[in-house]
C-alpha cells in the first residue's frame, strides 16, 4: 500500500512537559513563557515538532489531564497570549507545535461536571458523562466492578442536591476525571470546535489522550480483570469493555475531515495502550489518525530476537495502512528509559521505583539507553524523545514518599509508586538555583543532587555527551534522510541485529563480547569503540557502507 508522506511522517517529535521544562517565574513550576525562552535549545539539538502536555486550566488532580477549560490556559502556566507567544516563536524557529487533547475525561472542575452534579438524575446534564444508578436495594454498590487506573473503583457514588446519597458517575482514571459519554452528539460536536479552536491559533496538530478509552461496550459487563496503569488488551486476552471499541474510529474520521479542511498538514496522534501492532494500526487508517504511539516498541525487551520481532512487526502493521511507523522510549508515565534498560528485569512497564525497591544500575542503564536511541533513530519513521532524555537523565528512583504528588500513589493504596520520578524538573545549568529549571531553587518536585552531573551546561561541546550524541544523531538522521528510508535487514541473530537503512549500516550489539563494526566509514556510536576498534556490548554503530 502507497505509504504516506509529510513532515510528520519522518519527524522527530519532542514532548515537552510543561511543568518540569523551564520555570520563568520562579514559583516551581515551569510555564509557557519559560517553555518559549528556551526553544533555541530545541531547535540547536535538531528535532522537527514538540508536542506540549496540556496547560490548560485544571485543579492539577491528574497533572493537567484533568481540564477544566478546553479554550484556554492555567495561570499556572501562563495565559493564551503566552500561547501564541510560544506558536510563533516555534514557527520562526523551524518547529512545528503539538498540543494535548484529553477526550476521554474532564476535569470534575469543568462547568459540565458542575452543572451534572446539581442536575436530576435523567436530566441533559447527566447525559454528558457516564451516570448509571446503584446496585443492590438502596443502590449502595457501583454499577460495575471496573477498577479504575490509578487503582480503587472506576465508580464514585454522589450526594444528590438533597442530601441523599444518590447516583454513581463513570472515572477509568482518579475521581477528579469523570469519564464523558462519546454517544452524546454534543459532546462529539463540542470536541470539534475545540479543534478548530486551536487549529485557528496555528497548531499543528493533536496529541490523542486516551484515544482507545472514548467508547465503552454498551452493556457496560463486568470485567473483573484489575486495570493496570495504562493498560490496553493484550493480544492473547478478550479485549476489556473500556478499551478499544470499534466505536473509537467514526470519532477520529470526524475529526481528520476537519483537519484536513486546513492549510498544511495538521496532524493526529494516538496514545493508545492498544496490542497487538495490527490492532493500532488501525487507528492509522489513511481516514483516521497520522500516528500513534508505539508502545509494544516501548515495553519491548532489550534482546536482539525481541527488538527484531517488535521492529519487524511494527513496520508491517503500518505497513499494511500506508502510515508511518513510530518508535518511543519513554514519555511521562514510564520510568525513564536510562533507568528502565538498567533494572534487572528487561521489558515491561514497572510502575515507579522507590527507595527500597531494587534500583537500577545507572551505568548499564545508561549505556543501553544511548545504544537503543541510536537504534531508534536510525530506523525509518517518525521518532518521539521526552524531555531530558537527550540529557541522559535517569529516573529519579529515591523521591521521598511525602514528596510524590500522582495519584496512583494514593489511589493504590501507597502500593504503585506511580510516575513522578520521570516528572523531576529537569537541569540546564550545573550551578544555578534549581540547576537553571527557573530563577529560584523552588521545584515542584525534589531534584537530586545528581542533576548537576546531567546539567546541559556541562555536556554542550563535550565530545561524547549523551547531549551531543543526540545531536550528532539527529544530524545525521537528517542528513541521510534516514526517517525516510527503507529498512533492510542483513543480520538478526541472537547476539547483534544489522540493518542497512538509506546508505548507513547499522548494527547494536547485544551480545556479550565485542564484534567488529559493519565495513566503511564509522559515522557515529552511542559509546567509543574499544581498544581493537570492535564494537563492544550494548553498543550501537552507525557506518556508511563502502
Ligand atoms: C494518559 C496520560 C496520562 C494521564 C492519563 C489520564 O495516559 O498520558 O499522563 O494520567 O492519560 O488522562
């Protein structure tokens, strides 16, 4: 199938989390503002796009995944002239501006919700969320028995405006983020407007949240199954009556028509916790969304059989629908992956790590990361980086309990940490109050003093900082139009994968003992060669073959 083509289809994509990037006002938080006066870094490292995590107003119940308005920005982070701000500022500089869309949800501070609560069972209000009455004679157990996300019960029950105890009210995540009824026209034409709404300030595109979550099996049966933090279905399971209905795809074919009614290419993006590949790819169906997240690709082990068969995969599910593949290892709500590639067991998605858990060998971690980003992005497609990952920084894994502010750690009965220690406001400069996040040392969550190691001051110019192994990479990437190209792949064994993609040959190491690099000119490696000029284990070369 003829495959798509735009400045999406190989770009890659830097997830900005607004919180933890640059604070310009010193209260801890980072903002808007702080976000626009640090671009230049954005665009010095290479990348084409930065998706933000939501700003909009919101109590901050879910860190911003719980929106009050659709249409405008938290004081927190700034105002909507501060987004503008950011949008030109991002187009003068060559970058192309994401924002979050959080469909599946509001805020239970949003004016519907309000307006729900003080309305009568029954009554248009209700209509718009997912309000069901009790089970038993006085209605006292919850419809279901679907669990939420965060841990407990996906139901809270409501004191009516009388004072009784009354109906029950849908939340797949915290009580804060009840969940909207998608069979509700008003609530499909509303979402379009708010598209359009920021469509008009020039973004480019939507990051999806949820995107697997908006319809729900009518029946709304049992599922005795316990949610695990984002969990999708897995290929071998039925597939849970909350997630990745078939109903989900007439939404996202409503909403490309109106993308597509606009200049440029406007985009769509689909975090959906969604296996197998076949069953993602089709929320890439040329009607429907552009992209969507690669988490099989994310959760994958790091063995050469295992990054073979997710890779190989990958590309033939997109393949199959003429959308680019994309590749992503870590994001808001894993454990970074500097961290994660160093824990002993490999693949997966642990829910946070504390103190007294068994912690990751930060230098294997970090090894394997920079072998497994220079996988990535040698691979054809498009390509997301979080944050900080460009740093090398690792999970903050000794955060003090009192300190975590996700609510799966409450939720869950303080037994899943939760995924604060890949929030941690991240270092620019190694001396600086808060290492340069903002003029104050205030920060929303602790740094630890390992932050000035990481600081980016201290690696620009550094040769063979992860900073500027990211940048070489993502040069070279542009360079060879890599993100374009076509795998081909010359060796998957147990112990090293080689593939050729747009004239480079690429080959990581997975193997214990040192293999000689792929013959011609050695262009890049994620850590130096040894003393023999063989590449040693968990190491990624980049060759332009002879
Ligand atoms: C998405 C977000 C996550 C949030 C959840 C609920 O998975 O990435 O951070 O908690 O949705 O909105």
């Amino acid at each position: 199938m003829g495959v798509a083509h735009g400045w999406w289809t190989e770009a890659v994509i830097y997830q900005i989390y607004p919180r933890s990037f640059a604070d310009s006002d010193g209260d801890g938080i980072g903002d808007l503002p702080g976000i626009t006066a640090r671009l230049g870094h954005l665009a010095e490292l290479g990348v084409d796009a930065v998706w933000l995590s939501p700003f909009y107003p919101s109590p901050q119940a879910d860190a911003g995944y719980d929106v009050a308005d659709y249409r405008d920005v938290d004081p927190l982070f700034g105002s909507l002239a501060d987004a503008d701000a950011l949008i030109a500022e991002a187009r003068a500089k060559g970058l192309k501006v994401i924002v979050d869309l959080v469909p599946n949800h509001t805020s239970s501070a949003h004016r519907w919700f309000r307006a729900a609560v003080t309305a009568a069972p029954g009554s248009p209000e209700r209509a718009r969320y997912v309000f069901r009455d009790g089970l038993g004679p006085d209605g006292a157990t919850p419809p279901n028995d679907w669990q939420s996300v965060f841990g407990g019960p996906a139901w809270t029950r409501l004191v009516e405006p009388d004072g009784r105890p009354g109906q029950w009210y849908l939340h797949l995540f915290d009580t804060a983020q009840p969940d909207l009824n998608w069979d509700n026209p008003e609530i499909r034409a509303e979402f379009l407007d708010v598209l359009r709404f920021w469509l008009d300030r020039g973004v480019d595109g939507f990051r999806v949240d949820v995107a697997h979550g908006l319809i729900k099996q009518a029946d709304l049966a049992n599922w005795e199954e316990p949610q695990e933090i984002l969990s999708g279905n897995e290929a071998d399971k039925p597939r849970p009556p909350m997630w990745d209905q078939d109903g989900v795809h007439e939404i996202y074919r409503d909403w490309r028509q109106v993308l597509d009614s606009y200049d440029g290419a406007r985009i769509l993006v689909a975090e959906a916790w969604v296996e197998p590949a076949e069953r993602i790819a089709r929320y890439v169906r040329p009607d429907e969304m552009h992209q969507a997240f690669n988490f099989e690709y994310l959760l994958a082990a790091w063995t050469a059989p295992a990054q073979y068969a997710v890779i190989t995969r990958s590309l033939e599910a997109t393949d199959a629908v003429g959308a680019p593949t994309t590749w992503v290892l870590s994001n808001h709500d894993v454990i970074r992956h500097a961290s994660r590639m160093g824990l002993s067991a490999q693949g997966g998605r642990p829910n946070g790590i504390g103190i007294g858990d068994p912690q990751p060998d930060a230098a294997l971690g970090l090894r394997r990361a920079r072998a497994a980003t220079l996988l990535m992005l040698a691979l054809p497609g498009s390509a997301y980086l979080f944050q900080g990952e460009e740093l090398g920084l690792p999970e903050h894994t000794t955060l003090p309990d009192e300190a975590r502010q996700d609510p799966t750690w409450e939720r869950s009965g303080h037994t899943q940490r939760g995924r604060d220690g890949c929030r941690v406001p991240i270092p620019w400069e190694a001396d600086a109050p808060s290492y340069g996040f903002g003029p104050t040392d205030a920060s929303w969550l602790p740094q630890p003093p390992l932050w000035a190691e990481y600081a980016l001051d201290r690696q620009q110019g550094v040769a063979g900082s992860t900073y500027e192994t990211y940048r070489t990479a993502l040069r070279l990437r542009r360079e060879h139009g890599l993100g374009r190209g076509t795998l081909e792949w010359l060796s998957s064994g147990d112990e090293t994968l080689i593939f050729r993609n747009a004239g480079l040959t690429v080959l990581t190491n997975f193997g214990t003992a040192a293999v000689p690099p792929p013959a011609g000119e050695l262009l890049h490696s994620s850590a130096p060669l040894d003393a023999d000029g063989r590449v040693p284990t968990d190491v990624t070369v980049w060759v332009r073959h002879s």
